[in-house]
C-alpha cells in the first residue's frame, strides 16, 4: 500500500504546531542562534530568600531539559516536513527499504525502519 503522504504532512504539521505552542509556553526562539532557550519565571517580589531562588533555578533547568528536548522533536518534524515530498521519504536511512506503516503511524517523522532504529 502506498504511503499516504497528504496525511503524513498533516500529521507532521498538527505535531509541529503543538510542539511550538508547547516550547512558547516555556521559552522563547532566540532570533541570533536559531535555538529555544528557557525563559526564568517571573519574580513577583522583589526579595526572595535563597529557597525561592533555588526553587527558581530548579524550575528553569527543568524547563532548558524540556526545551532541548521537544527543540530536537522539532527538528526532526522540520526534516521530515522538506522531505515529505521526496521520493526517499519513508524509506530507511540505513538500508533504504519502506519504514514500517505502523512505525510511521505512531512517528511520522521517523527516519529508519524497526531493525534500524538504533543505528
């Protein structure tokens, strides 16, 4: 059967755009690097005592993992979105064969097949 590649984009574009909704919430695009950086939360006092500072750090290390994370998802998305169309996509990276459908049901943006992908 072929690859259904209208409805793979749509679901790489529905992924990409909540990704972005998702990283929004916790970062901002940094316009000289191209790369999401965390945002610190607002200090809603002017003195905080060192556990709301530490607080504070731990929830923007958390929020820079977070980031890095869904910024690699994202990257991948892109990928697969300029690739969509290309007569290689959906085929393994390593072996060059068609990437099982139900693999690229659950990830549209998957780039090799079940037996390749930790290569």
């Amino acid at each position: 059967m072929p690859l259904d590649k209208k409805k793979i984009k749509e679901e790489l574009e529905k992924e990409r755009d909540i990704l972005l909704e998702e990283m929004k919430d916790m970062g901002k695009l940094n316009p000289e690097t191209g790369e999401w950086e965390a945002t610190p939360e607002e200090q809603d006092i002017p003195e905080a005592d060192q556990n709301d500072m530490a607080d504070r750090f731990s929830n923007f290390e958390e929020k820079s993992s977070m980031i890095r994370d869904l910024g690699a998802r994202l990257n991948n998305i892109l990928r697969a979105l300029k690739g969509v169309n290309r007569e290689s996509f959906g085929k393994c990276e390593v072996c060059k064969k068609p990437i099982e459908a139900a693999r690229l049901a659950a990830n549209p943006a998957a780039r090799t097949c079940k037996e390749h992908l930790n290569s």
